[in-house]
C-alpha cells in the first residue's frame, strides 16, 4: 500500500506554488526596438560669439572645450597663450600651451591657415595643437572646415595641416 502524500511536506510544497507562480509572471516583457531619432548633438561655439565675444578654445574636463570671452580684448592666439582666467580655472578649464606671446605671423592662403610660432612647435601636445587650430579657425572663417599649419622658429619645426575637431 501505499503512504499518503498530505504530510508535512506535501503542504509546504503547495503553500509554496502560488508564490513561485507569482514571481515567475513578474518578469519584463521583451520589446522590439524603438526609434527615436537621430543621435543628441550640441552646439559647440556658443550661440553668443557673432555679437562681438572672443571664442577660445581650451582644455576642459573632457578635452577641448569652447569658451566665450565677453568682449574682443585682444589677438585670441595672445589671449589663448595667456591661459584661462581665475574664474574659468575655477571651472576646470586649463591650458597645455606654453605661456607666451602667440603667433608671431598669421596667414590665409589657398584654404589653409599658417600659423607661426616664436618657439619650437615640437613639443606641442596634440590638444595644446587643437587648441591652436580651432581658435584660429574660429577667428577667421567661424563655422570653417579650413585646415592650420602650425610653423616654429627652426625651419624643421612645422606640423602637419590639423582640423579642428569640434
């Protein structure tokens, strides 16, 4: 003959199946994917640099960062050797220029942008390079997909045309 299966387990196992069944239908359901649009973007000159401000481009927390300077107050590539403000550095902004005059001689010719130094250009980081071309480009054709060559004193010392990548 056989046991009676109504012992103590046997109502445990049940007590137990509702609450199994519960948490197996709590489950997320899968969804095709579902499309939205295109990818974010971001204007990156401030919208403010037509009405007479300077745009400088720096090193910020996550690499080269634009910044609007109020009113013209000089050549940018001596403002941009100058550094950041007390304020902007306040905010995380930094340079990896060299301080220094800037350029000693700009020049426009055949869609490309000269640049030259009074130092050995070398040494520049790539960002303190970008830092460079985006600031000249910005100064003379905003909005531009002109390239900058970026010459030193020593005849050797010349950099390979860069566009600026924002």
């Amino acid at each position: 003959m056989r046991p009676s299966t109504t012992g103590p387990r046997a109502l445990a196992a049940l007590a137990l199946l509702p609450a199994g069944l519960l948490a197996v239908g709590c489950g997320i359901q899968s969804t095709d994917v579902i499309a939205v649009g295109g990818p974010a973007s971001a204007q990156a000159v401030p919208p403010d640099a037509d009405a007479g401000g300077t745009v400088l481009y720096f090193a910020g927390p996550d690499g080269l960062m634009p910044v609007l300077r109020a009113a013209r107050s000089g050549p940018q590539l001596s403002l941009l050797f100058a550094g950041p403000t007390e304020e902007e550095a306040a905010a995380g902004i930094r340079t990896e220029l060299p301080p220094g005059r800037g350029a000693s001689k700009l020049s426009l010719a055949r869609g490309m942008i000269t640049v030259a130094l009074d130092r050995d250009v070398a040494g520049l980081t790539p960002l303190a390079q970008q830092q460079i071309a985006c600031t000249v480009v910005q100064s003379v054709a905003p909005g531009g997909k002109l390239k900058v060559t970026i010459t030193g004193t020593d005849d050797h010392s010349s950099l390979s045309p860069l566009a600026c990548p924002v």
